[in-house]
C-alpha cells in the first residue's frame, strides 16, 4: 500500500441520517454523521444506551439502510448496493463480531471458521492454514475440532472473533467484542486486533461501554443526540 492510499480513508462517511417512523412521528437516530477511518485505524465508538451506536454499526456493514447521506468504502459508494452486491461486500471486505456469538451449534470450531471461507470462494487447500492463523490470534487452537455447543460463553465469543479474522478483511466491524470475556483475555483479544489492524492495515469500528477497550483503539468517537463528537 503507497502512501497515497494509506492517506485515503477505507471507510468515509457523509451526512448519515437514520429515521424511525412510529405512527405519525418520526424519529431521527442518526442525524448527519461524518466519520472517516484511515487503513490502520480502530475506532471506538461509546455513548449512552439507545443512542443509536448499533444501529449505525449495522448500517456501516450493510445490514441495515440508512435513510440518507453518502457512505463510501475505499472510494466506492456502498449504501445503495443491491441486495446482492450487499452480499459480495459483506463476504469480500468485512468481517463481524456481535455480542452474540452466532456460532452454528451443530457443528466444530473448525467448520464454524470455514463457512466464511467457502462463501468467499477460497480454494480447500488453503483454509486449513487461514483458520488456524485464525483459531492461533484468539488461543484457541486446542478447541480446533470441539463442537461449538459445548464452548463457554468466553470460548464461542473467542470463535466468533477468530471467524472475523479469518477472511482477513478489510475492515472489522464489532459489536462489544468483549463482552464475555474477563480480563485476561479481553486484553489479548483486543491485542491480537491491534496487532491484525496494524499489520493488514485494516480498518475497524469498535461499538463499546468499556473505557478500556476504547483506550486500546486509535481514536474514540462518542455518538450522543444523533451526532458524533471526538469528545
């Protein structure tokens, strides 16, 4: 990557709005954000409950629409995709964890990480490799074969990690990644996220409560109001 495109924002976002109707009112979640994030930037987004941090993060990974505004990945405009170039996008450039796991029960540690990959269309040679980076960034290399439904809570929210690290993406988006976890291992966690974004020079928003985990990122931004402030 030149310098000129380190310079150049991965994510680059412009008057975002969110409307909620409720009856004859509407309801105004989002109103006019801009936010850029750089290769090599993990952002945090806090700010009190019902303010909207998830519902934005969610926009940003193409999971819900915004009501207006422009939102652009390296360069592209994304928001008004279709359907299936919405798909393309999330299974090429994104990788998620969410508060929950999601993990498909019935099935390994292993195979839980190989979805992905399929989707993507990485030949079977080499996901092997790629999920065991993955499963070796979260510790959890020793649960390879384990059926997922007998993971912790602790374990599975370390698999759902390992699977948004997997494709290695370019950008993460995370929902109170660590959540579940305690102390120990929400430090390495958060560790192996600075480590990936730094080396892969990804981009990643961070939705949190915890001052610790916004402490670890590059630049914190508070959403309150519908509005983002850096303080």
């Amino acid at each position: 990557m030149n310098e000129v495109e380190m310079n150049e924002p991965v994510i680059q976002v412009r008057g975002m709005t969110k409307d909620y109707s409720n009856g004859s009112q509407v309801i105004s979640i989002l109103k006019g954000i801009d936010m850029d994030v750089l290769p090599g930037e993990m952002v945090a987004i806090m700010g009190p409950s019902g303010m909207g941090k998830s519902t934005f993060l969610f926009i940003l990974g193409l999971l819900l629409p915004p009501s207006g505004g422009s939102y652009k990945v390296k360069g592209h405009e994304v928001a008004k995709l279709t359907r299936s170039q919405q798909a393309q996008f999330r299974r090429t450039f994104a990788g998620f964890v969410f508060q929950s796991c999601n993990l498909f029960e019935h099935t390994k540690v292993y195979e839980n990480l190989e979805f992905p990959l399929i989707y993507a269309g990485v030949p079977r040679k080499d996901r092997a490799a790629m999920i065991d980076e993955a499963l070796e960034k979260v510790n959890m290399m020793h649960r390879r074969n384990h059926p997922a439904n007998r993971l912790s809570g602790g374990e599975q929210q370390r698999v759902s990690i390992a699977r948004a690290l997997v494709n290695r993406p370019s950008i993460i988006f995370a929902d109170e990644p660590t959540g579940q976890l305690d102390l120990k291992h929400s430090q390495m966690v958060m560790e192996h996220f600075q480590r990936f974004v730094s080396e892969d020079k990804t981009a990643m928003v961070v939705v949190t409560h915890d001052p610790g985990v916004a402490r670890q990122c590059t630049r914190t931004l508070y959403l309150r109001d519908g509005n983002l402030y850096d303080q």
